[in-house]
C-alpha cells in the first residue's frame, strides 16, 4: 500500500530521527496538516553549548507554516523535544526546518525573502494568505542578522544622500560604501546627527572612524556641520550633479520671475533645464530664438553652461580652479541676484567643489540607489512605518549575505 506519511518525510528531507506520522487534510479550510514525531530513545544537542547525548526530559507542541501544498496552506506539527542539560537546564531543542522562535519554516521564509525583493509586502500578504505584520518580522530578522554579520571593515569613501520615505518631507539618509556601492547605514531625518549617527555605527562595528578619507555629498548645511563635527580630517567632495542642480534651481527662479513681465518665457522651463543635444531639433531652434533675445534668463542660462565647462573641460584641480575663477567673476558680477546668491554659495564651498577634481567622487552610485529605493517605495504605495522603509533600503541595496540558519540539533550516530 502507497504510504503517504513516507512520502512527505522525504519531501521534507527530514533525517533520523524524525519522521512523519500522521497527516491530515481538510479540504473545508484549505489546508495540509502534517504531524512530525521523532523514534524513541533518540538523543539531541543542548541548544545552548551544543553538547551532544541529551536524552528526551519531555515535549512541547509546535507548529510552523510551511510552504502551500499546491494551492492549500501546509503546517507541519510536532511534538518537539525538551532536553535536560547539566550546565543549561532544561531546553527546547532547535528544529532543523525552522528558526528559533519562528512559526514558519526555514523554507517558506527563503520564499518570502525572495518575493520581497520585487513585491511589495502586502500582495505578498495577499499571495501567501499571511498577516503583513508576520512577513515583515520575517524580514526584518533576516536583515538584521545579516546586517549583523557585515563585514565593513574595508570601508574607506562613502557617499551621503538623502531621500524621501513619505509625503510631507519626510526624509532618511543613506550612507554608502562607495568603493563596493552598497548602503551600510540608513538613519531617519537629514540633519547633522544623521552624521553624528554614522560615526556611532563605525564605532559598533569596531572600524575606527578616521579609516573615512573620502566623501561625497552635497552642499547642505546641516551636513557640512555633521562632517566638520564627526569627519573633521576626510577630503569632503561635494558632487558635481548636486553643484549642477543648485545652479538649474537659480536659473529657474530667474525665469520665473521674469516670465511675469514677459510672456514669451511661458512653459519654456524644458528647454533652459536641458543640455542642447538633448533637445529635439524644433525645442533647440526654440531655445536659440529665445537666448538671442535681450533676457535675464538667458544670461544666467549662459552662466550655466559656463559652469557645466569647467567639469568637462578640466583635467586636473588646478585647471579646475582657473576656470572656477573665471566663472565665479563672471556670476558674481551678472546683476542678477540669484545667481550672484549661488555664487556666494560656490565660494563658501570652494574647496569642496574643487575636491571633484583629485577624489573624482559623485554621487551616480547614490542616484542609482536612491532610483531603486523610489521604485519599491512607489511600488508598495509608501510604508507604513520609517522602520519598515529602512529594512527594504537594507535588503535591496546593502549587498547582505541572506543566509537561512541551519541547526545542530541531533547528536551524530
């Protein structure tokens, strides 16, 4: 006769002594229930030093979510072993298909672990039947673990960004590892203790904090301060994309002051935020009408482009600094306040810019990483919490060894 208990004992790879005894399947509810025994007089690890030889002391019941057998939710059971240790007392012994403390197998959540990566948490939910709540504890404790186990002791340039975890300007900031381009702290807010927290992570994981040499970041603020406070000694490289964006953002706010008195700059923002060669050839005919046109605008536009020159065309920082120079007498003395505003910016962050030039830091791995944490973000419709946020920037950019826990918990024959 076809026995089907022995049939899912290898299904679940299970080894001496356990075994499947009984099974039971309820069609009603949708679900398997599959009942693991062990043979009598089998002996089991201490599940605190691993000493092997404990005999059984009693049993407790548990239960674990296992993979769907087929379309039907399976749970395995088990009458599992307590065993009395010398040292330890008296301990439950750790399953080999399951975690200590989960309440699913090891399986299932490998499965979880996998779909988080390009589904969002709550169609999971909905696929596996599951309580979201349930399947973020699963993650987070494998994220953890592995965040845990990292190894940064390499790390020497890093590049700061922030990005935003919600609507109404709420914002953390991602700390990277340039060098391996991967996320290696993520604290909420985008101020100077965001700094002062990456110090405190360095410090945890035993890398000592003067091991940074180099880092890239924008120009704010608050960050300026964290890294004189925290980083006095790294070479700070504030990133050309920012620099470049800083100046777009003064040249729109000249347009649009300007467009109120002259209707001829309505809805041309497109063409004076693009390079020419990434116009279509009707939007640069456009663009070269408007810039022989006697405007404010397409003076700071030129004073853009002049500004976009000194990164393509300097070699070196020296070079750099000339045509800074030039630039910087140039702005400061166009009459348009804006951008004179952004120049002051530039000489109160010289050297910064220049770094640019020695480190040849920018920020695209941060790009990069701040386009897939967006793309998730908008993908699940936000997060319900700031925590929730930082564990999926962890697992989807932090380059974590995701390993599933094997347990020792039988003694070798």
């Amino acid at each position: 006769m076809f026995n089907h208990e022995e049939l899912f004992t290898v299904a679940l790879q299970l080894k001496d002594p356990f075994f499947v005894k009984s099974k039971d399947f309820n069609l009603e509810a949708g679900e398997l229930h599959l009942y693991i025994d062990f043979k009598i007089g089998a002996k089991f690890n201490c599940p605190v030093c691993h000493e092997d030889g404990k005999p059984v002391h009693d049993t407790e019941d548990k239960v674990w979510r296992h993979l769907n057998f087929f379309q039907y939710k399976a749970f395995i059971h088990c009458r599992t072993p307590r065993v009395k240790c010398s040292e330890h007392g008296v301990r439950l012994i750790e399953v080999p298909w399951a975690a200590p403390g989960s309440g699913f197998t090891l399986l299932f959540e490998a499965l979880v672990m996998e779909l988080a990566k390009t589904m969002p948490v709550s169609k999971m939910a909905q696929i596996l039947q599951e309580n979201d709540t349930r399947i973020w504890r699963i993650i987070k404790r494998y994220v953890d673990k592995a965040r845990e186990q990292a190894d940064y002791s390499d790390i020497r340039a890093v590049g700061i960004d922030e990005t935003s975890c919600r609507k109404g300007h709420k914002y953390v900031t991602l700390f990277a590892d340039l060098d391996n381009n991967r996320v290696v702290h993520v604290v909420p807010g985008k101020d100077s203790s965001t700094i002062h927290s990456f110090s405190g992570m360095l410090k945890r994981v035993g890398v000592p904090a003067t091991q940074i040499q180099e880092v890239c970041t924008d120009m704010s603020i608050p960050f300026r301060k964290g890294l004189q406070d925290s980083f006095p000694w790294a070479n700070v490289t504030y990133d050309k994309f920012h620099v470049i964006k800083a100046v777009n953002d003064a040249l729109d706010k000249v347009r649009r002051i300007e467009q109120h008195e002259n209707s001829v700059l309505k809805h041309s923002r497109y063409l004076w935020l693009h390079n020419p060669k990434n116009l279509k050839p009707s939007q640069q005919e456009a663009l070269a009408d408007l810039t022989k046109m006697n405007l404010k605008t397409a003076r700071a536009y030129r004073i853009k482009l002049a500004l976009q020159d000194v990164y393509s065309l300097a070699t070196d920082r020296q070079t750099g600094e000339l045509m800074l120079k030039k630039w910087y007498s140039w702005a400061i003395r166009s009459r348009i306040d804006e951008i004179k505003d952004f120049a002051f910016m530039v000489k109160n962050n010289w050297d910064g810019i220049l770094n640019h030039f020695n480190s040849g830091l920018t920020s695209g791995i941060m790009e990069s990483i701040n386009s897939l944490v967006q793309s998730a973000r908008n993908r699940a419709r936000g997060y319900r919490s700031v925590r929730n946020f930082i564990t999926m920037i962890y697992l989807l950019a932090g380059k974590l060894e995701l390993k599933p826990r094997v347990n020792p918990t039988i003694s070798p024959t």
